[in-house]
C-alpha cells in the first residue's frame, strides 16, 4: 500500500528551510565582509552598533601616546616613503668549471707483526730436568750473593786502609809540628840565655874599677876624637857623631872624608830636617846616607847637655 505525502506538512517544512538557508548565507556573507574590514573599521562598526565593549572580539593595539603638546611635521623626500626594491637580476653561470677534486691517498695501514708461534710444552715433562734447573738458578743466585759480599769485605777494607793511612800521615805531620815547636822554643831559650849573658857581661864591665870617679852612666854612649877639648860642647858633639854613626849603613865606595850635615832640632832631639851641604865630597848615595842616618837616630843626645842645645846645629860627620 502506498504511503501519500501530507500536503500541509510539506508546504509548512519548504518555507522553513528557505529562512534557515538565507540566514546561514547572510551570516556567510557577513563574516567575510567582517574579514575584509581593518581593525579600526572593525571597532568603528562595532562602536556604531552600540554594543558593550567586552563583546568585542577583536582588539586593536593602542598607539603609543606620549604627554605634551603633539609635534607637527611635515616629511619631504623620499624620507616618508619605503625604500626602493633592489632589481632582480639573473643569475651568471660560471663558465669556467671548478677544478676536479682528487681523493687524498688512502693511509697505508702497518702491517701487523707476526708472531713467532711458541713450541707446544712438551706432552711428558721431565721432574729431573726442573728441578735442576731450579738447583742451578739457586745456586747462581748464592754465588751472586757470596761474590757481592766479598766486594763489600774488600772495599771496606780498601776505606779502613786509607782511614788508617791518612791517620799515619797526619801523625807524622803533627809529630813535625811539635819538633818545630820545640826547636822554636829552644831558639828563643837560647836567644834569652845570650842576651841575659851579654848583659851580664855589661854589669860586670861596668862595675870593673877603672879609677874613673863614680858617676852615673849617660844616656847615650860618647866617643871622642882624642882631642883635647874637654868642653860640654865638645862632648855634645861627640854624642851626636856616636848616635848618627851607630844608625847609618855605609854605602859602597865611600871615602873617609868629613862631610858637614845642616841639622834642625826640637828641644828633646826631634829631627825637623837633615841636609848635607852642597860642598860634601860623597856621591848622592853617601849623601843621602847622612841624612837617613841623623833621622833614624832620632832623638838626638839632649839630656845633659841642655845649656849647649842648638836649634840650627850643623854637624861634621866623618866616617
């Protein structure tokens, strides 16, 4: 049996189905007027509806707004607007084709050495060939040891031998030492022994009576000439010729002649100056030993003999 459409039912559900569709390709069409619109139209639409701004779904970047009075510039040039695009040009194949690359060499690898293959241990060991072997390496082993103790015996020997030598040497050197000491000592025993004789010998001559009256000894030894002046100043004068002669070395060649000395003195002896004068006989080397003479014998004779003393004495000096 056939089913029959219901008439009221259709013509109700067509119109329906127009409305939805118009609506659907209104809100097409508008959506796609909305996306074509820039974010400033958007909000002046949006602002034009009336509607409250947190059912806009979209919101703009504000503009920086700084405070002040706003500045009025006007750009001229091409200052305002963006710079040129660079021309496209095509690129130039090279015509001359890169150099072919050559592989490195491959690296030789070393040969790997060969080993000597060991022999295989024998099936049947001989215990009889080990064990002397091991007897022998023993027995090296204590001769090695016998044969560094002996070195050490004869090197320690060799040290105490030297030790011992080195002893007898430096005895003998001190023995040495003290036989120089001894002689030394001997020598100065003997130079004391002589000197306390010859002083001796000096008392014993002093005080031999010579019928001379009894008058104390002099300072300095006095000599004369066998003259016949007896005066204070003949014997100051002897007493200086005594004191120059026993300090002076007499040059070679040297004649007995006089020869005057210009001498300048101190009260005491001290020598100022010595110079023989111009008209003396001896050569340079007999001059001038006077005058290291009269110096050397410094102080001359002056006790005694103050009332003869002369400050400017010139001396007649024969040898």
């Amino acid at each position: 049996m056939a089913r029959r459409n219901n008439p009221d039912t259709s013509s109700k559900g067509t119109p329906l189905a127009v409305v939805v569709s118009a609506v659907l390709h209104l809100g097409i069409v508008g959506f796609l007027f909305l996306a074509t619109l820039s974010c400033t139209s958007f909000e002046g639409f949006f602002a034009a509806l009336h509607l409250p701004d947190g059912w806009n779904p979209i919101a703009c970047a504000k503009p920086i707004q700084l405070p002040g009075e706003p500045i009025e510039a006007v750009l001229i040039g091409p200052t305002g607007a963006p710079p040129p695009k660079p021309p496209k040009t095509k690129p130039v194949a090279d015509s001359v084709p890169p150099p072919p690359s050559v592989p490195p060499p491959p690296t030789p690898t070393p040969p790997k050495p060969v080993k000597d293959p060991l022999p295989p241990p024998p099936e049947h060991p001989d215990v009889k060939d080990q064990e002397k072997v091991v007897q022998d390496a023993e027995q090296k082993a204590e001769d090695a040891k016998r044969e560094q103790e002996e070195k050490q015996r004869q090197r320690q020997a060799d040290l105490d031998a030297q030790a011992a030598k080195k002893k007898e040497e430096q005895k003998k050197i001190d023995e040495l030492f003290q036989q120089l000491d001894k002689a030394s000592a001997q020598t100065k025993k003997n130079q004391s022994k002589a000197a306390q004789a010859q002083r001796q010998l000096a008392d014993l001559k002093n005080a031999k009576d010579d019928g001379s009256p009894d008058l104390p000894n002099a300072a300095q030894r006095q000599s004369g000439q066998a003259g016949k002046d007896n005066s204070l100043l003949a014997q100051y004068q002897a007493a200086i010729q005594n004191a120059v002669t026993q300090n002076w070395l007499r040059p070679d060649n040297m004649p007995s002649v006089p020869c005057v000395v210009h001498i300048v003195q101190l009260p005491g002896g001290d020598v100022m100056s010595a110079k023989v004068d111009s008209n003396c006989p001896y050569d340079e080397p007999g001059k001038r030993s006077i005058e290291n003479a009269v110096l050397r014998a410094q102080p001359l004779p002056y006790k005694g003999f103050e009332s003869v003393f002369q400050r400017q004495i010139d001396f007649t000096f024969r040898p």
